[in-house]
C-alpha cells in the first residue's frame, strides 16, 4: 500500500482533466491579491502533486473523500505576459466527485466498502451546508476518469496540440514516482505530456460551431446535450481565460506509439467539418475512429 504520508509514493489515476486559467482581473479581492502573491512562488506544484495529495487523503484510516478545508492552491501559466491562474478547489471537487459517484452504477455494497453510508451522509450535509453559503460556486477543473469525453476535443485544433515524450530517467521535478525497480536515489523518470491549450474566445467559437453543425444534421442526442453542458460552464469564466485539455494519467495506460499518433482534436474538427458540408458518410468514419480509440482504453479499466 503506498505510504499516505509520502504522496510522491502514491501512483496517479488514470484520469484526464479540462482545466480554465483565468486572468487576475477576474478574482475579487482579496483573492487576487493572494493568487498575486502565489503566482510569484518559485515552488509552484504541478499536477502530480496535486493528483497525489489528494489521493493520500483517500489511502488514510479512516480515509478523507473530501477536505477539511478547500486548498490555497492553484496552476498557474503566464502567457503573452499575462498571468493565469487556476484554482485547485481540491474540497469543491471532492464534493462534486462523491456526488457523482454516489449517483452512478456502482452496487450499494460497492459503495458501502468504499465508504461508509454514515460518511457519506455526513460529506453530503456538509456540502449542503456550504452551497447555501456559496451558491454560484463553480469548479475550474473538471475530470474524466479511463477516457477523455469526446465532447471536450471540440473546444480545441490539431495546431494547439502539445506532446512531449516521457523520458525514463533524469532529473524531471513532475515524474511518476514510486515505479516497480527504483531504487534508492535514483533519479525519478519523466512522463509524456500530451495536453491541447486554446484561448477561451477559441473554444466558445468552435463549440458553437460544433454545436449548429450537430443540430442542423442529426437530431439531438448525448453529444449535443454534452456540449450544451460544457458550453454553459465555460459561460461562467473570464473571456480572456485560457482552456486546457490535459491527458493527466492516461498517458501511464497508453503506449508511446499511441501517444504520438493521436489525432483526437483533429478526427473531431473533421467530423464536424463533414456534417457541415453534408457528408455524412466522411462524418460518420471521422467520429468511429475517434469512438474506436477511446472504447478501447475504457476497456482497460476491466483488464487483468
């Protein structure tokens, strides 16, 4: 079991994340002036450890689902000089999670083993509670656990694709940690990256367009309703802000090869690309191969 008061020891999930970073301006005071002060850290974490620290709350007896107190954390990415900051909202999220968890298709004794019916009680009184309080609270991170939702590659083109290789050894601060064979002192591998980042004017343009497209040539359905979704909680964010699409683990449950010639953004911009021009046979084709692609990594979460 990995050791819960070392998060570099606990492995990451294999989750994707759609992430906003905002400008300071849309931060009221007083916490611009403290993502002010944070953006000016040289220890900034990045997303392993987030992703690793939450999970120890999780590995702890009794384990924590949620936080006592919403984190002071956050990204942040400066761009064109301009500095963006995403909150990790890691209670908010936890919140969200559980609630979701709760309402999906695991077996009562499932969730039970999981955590306890009188814990999750407890957890969901305390959001109620704090709803109340915070009733236009919005997550800036969302996540994905065994895929990306296909409705997410709408928001971004091939061009704004970023891919770096993993590397198997150096001295890369964002690595794993914690692999089978490491020994002591040994420098900790690099992983691949593999994340889309667009301007927010960008990705309510093309999820509009993505959207016109669907409704003009087939009826509504499960993608239409998934970008009306998406569409709505990019409306809460500062039009100047920034979307990442980011692999987050996945990149551990794919192999290089399949890393380096994804084309998911691009097999979308050509579906939808066909449905306008109406072909819907190229569109069809476009929307199968991305759907083929990510069926099978779902499918990994059942494998031996």
């Amino acid at each position: 079991m990995p050791d819960p008061s070392c998060p570099s020891s606990v492995p990451v999930p294999y989750a994707s994340y759609l992430r906003v970073y905002e400008p300071l301006a849309a931060f009221p005071e007083p916490e611009r002036s403290h993502w002010a002060r944070y953006a000016c850290r040289t220890d900034l974490p990045g997303a392993q450890q987030e992703l690793r620290s939450s999970l120890a709350d999780l590995v702890r007896v009794p384990p924590a689902p949620v936080p006592a107190r919403e984190s002071g954390d956050a990204f942040v990415v400066t761009v064109d000089g301009t500095v963006l900051v995403c909150p990790w909202r890691t209670r908010l999220r936890g919140w969200l999670a559980l609630e979701e968890l709760v309402g999906g298709t695991l077996p009562a004794p499932v969730l039970d083993a999981m955590l306890a019916p009188e814990a999750r009680a407890r957890v969901a009184a305390e959001h109620e509670r704090w709803r109340e309080r915070n009733p236009d609270a919005r997550p800036w991170i969302r996540g994905a656990v065994w895929q990306v939702p296909l409705r997410w590659f709408a928001l971004f083109s091939d061009e704004e694709r970023e891919y770096e290789p993993g590397a198997p050894g150096g001295a890369g601060t964002g690595g794993t940690g914690g692999g089978a064979g490491e020994g002591a002192g040994e420098a900790v591998a690099r992983p691949p990256v593999l994340r889309y980042r667009t301007p927010m004017v960008q990705a309510r343009r093309r999820l509009a367009r993505a959207l016109k497209a669907l409704r003009e040539a087939i009826d509504e359905g499960p993608m239409t309703e998934g970008l009306v979704e998406v569409g709505r909680w990019l409306e809460e964010f500062h039009p100047r802000a920034l979307v990442e699409l980011d692999y987050g683990g996945l990149v551990h449950a794919l192999a290089a090869e399949a890393l380096e010639a994804d084309r998911s953004a691009a097999d979308m911009a050509v579906g939808i690309a066909a449905l306008r021009d109406g072909d819907e046979e190229a569109a069809q084709a476009a929307y199968g191969r991305l759907a083929e692609r990510w069926r099978a990594v779902r499918d990994l979460q059942f494998a031996n």
